[in-house]
C-alpha cells in the first residue's frame, strides 16, 4: 500500500463519522463532490478541516487533475478551477454563450467566472 493511501486510511479511522478514503481516485471523488456542493470557493483549509490533516497541495492538485480527466473523459460542460485560494466549479468557454440567463443565479456561472477564450 502505497505512503500516501495509508495517510488517508489513517484519517479516516480518527473520523469515525466518515467512511474511508480508500485510494487516489476516491479522493478525487471526494473532491469533486465537495466543491460541487459547496456554495463557496473551498479551499485547501477546508479540505483539510473535512478530511484531515494528511492533505497536502500535490494530493488536492493531483485528485483535482484526476477529476478533470474524468470530466473530459465525458465531455462535461465544466471543469474544476483553481481561483482566489481555493477551488471552484467553471462553465467550460464552449458552452459559456448559453449560460447568461442564470449567471445572476449560479456561482458556477458568473461573467466574473468565465474562462479565457482559449480553453
């Protein structure tokens, strides 16, 4: 077993209430999944705080890079970004033009939020 997978079974079982991480991918699940529902930019602070100590910059930034692939694997219209500290979903620029009608509505939507022309 890989340094990195023990560290998060060792977070794991010091939070009884949560179930295990059991490896890279299901962390970038977990990730995903929280920067979906979180109505804020989540940073690594909060990763941390939910899942434990054992988060480093390189295990957030590789399961963030896991997450993306598997959204392009599917052709998702969004993407996970990096932006004021912390993490954030993005309309993809593709389909950005149809989006304006909600941007008022959406924290994945905003003007503010709209990725550079060339991605």
């Amino acid at each position: 077993m890989s340094e990195d997978v023990q560290n998060m079974d060792e977070a794991a079982e010091e939070s009884a209430e949560l179930p295990k991480v059991e490896s890279r991918e299901d962390l970038a699940r977990i990730i995903q999944a929280l920067v979906f529902a979180s109505p804020d930019i989540v940073t690594l602070k909060k990763l941390r705080e939910i899942l434990g100590d054992f988060l480093d910059v390189r295990s957030v930034s590789d399961a963030l890079i896991a997450a993306n692939d598997s959204l392009n694997k599917i052709n998702a219209p969004f993407e996970i970004v990096e932006q004021a500290g912390g993490y954030r979903f993005r309309t993809r620029a593709k389909y950005y033009p149809w989006v304006p009608p909600f941007a008022g509505r959406s924290r994945n939507a905003c003007r503010d939020c709209l990725p550079a022309a060339h991605h």
